[in-house]
C-alpha cells in the first residue's frame, strides 16, 4: 500500500528531505534491498553526514518522487539540481512528468510502469527537459521503487552519473 512520504524531521529548515537521516534511510535502504548494491559510500560518516554527502558532494544525480496521482518531486540533490537547472524549492513543487517533454511522457510512464511491476530497472536511458528547455540523454540510469523494511511504498528515485546533450 502507498503511503506520503514522512514529514521531514522539525529543525532540518528549508531543505526538508534534503538533509534528512530517515529520508536518507529509505533511500539508501531501498535502493540496497531492490538493487542488491549501496547507493552510496559507507565510509561517508553517521546517516546525517551521509544524507548531506548525497545531497551536497555526491557526483551523480539523485531524484524522488511521492505516491501522488500525480506524482511531484521531494528530492533533487545538488547534481540533479544543476542537471535539470532547478533550485530545490522549484524541484520540490514540479510534477515529475515535466522531466520529460510531451512526446516523451508515454516512455516515461513506461518506464515507471516497469519499476512498480519489476522494483527497479537498471541501465535506463531516456530523454528529459531542463528549465530552460534543453533536451538531454540521461544514461545508465537505475530507477527503483522507494519501499521501507516494512514494505510500503513511498515513492519511486532515480539515480544517474551519466547524461549528454541530445
């Protein structure tokens, strides 16, 4: 059963989900139980170093969408921030199907398809938007479904270190 996503922990400040050690948990977490691979460094420090390593210092893309119909961003670490040229406060309000231009939405959704059925997809590639409507090639992306030990689902991520322009 879908859930929200947990409010983020009070005194995290603007940033939310950005710095937060649970979010990070689930996360991490689920990318390690689907992917069968870590998400990130071990050696990055306590949960709360290592969720401001992915969001801060990480040198690939990390992405999250909630469970909502239409499912929105909580989560764009800097990388992806700088990729899709939004600022976090931007990120956090779009629709995560505006990633992706009108024709490219079918694939897209297909994809996402494929993770609820399947958990995750590795080695995806697709076409997506930035703010100032660039295309570009996002490469050897793994997309999975963000599910807690207890098995609900909050979302889906996406993580990608490669991407070119179309």
């Amino acid at each position: 059963m879908a859930q929200p996503l947990p409010a983020p922990r009070p005194g995290l400040g603007p940033l939310g989900l950005a710095l937060d050690p649970d979010f990070l948990r689930l996360l991490a977490g689920s990318h390690a139980r689907l992917v069968g691979v870590p998400l990130l460094p071990e050696d990055t420090g306590d949960d709360i170093a290592r969720a401001r390593w992915l969001y801060e210092d990480a040198p690939f893309c990390v992405l999250a969408h909630d469970t909502a119909a239409d499912p929105r961003f909580v989560y764009a670490n800097r990388a992806a921030q700088a990729c899709f040229e939004y600022g976090w406060d931007e990120f956090t309000t779009l629709p995560s199907r505006l990633s992706a231009e009108a024709p490219d939405r079918a694939e897209r959704q297909r994809l996402l398809d494929a993770v609820t059925r399947d958990g995750f997809i590795g080695d995806y590639r697709g076409i997506r938007i930035a703010k100032s409507g660039r295309s570009f090639w996002i490469e050897s992306a793994v997309v999975w479904q963000l599910i807690d030990e207890a098995g609900t689902l909050h979302g889906q991520a996406a993580a990608f270190r490669d991407w070119r322009a179309v």
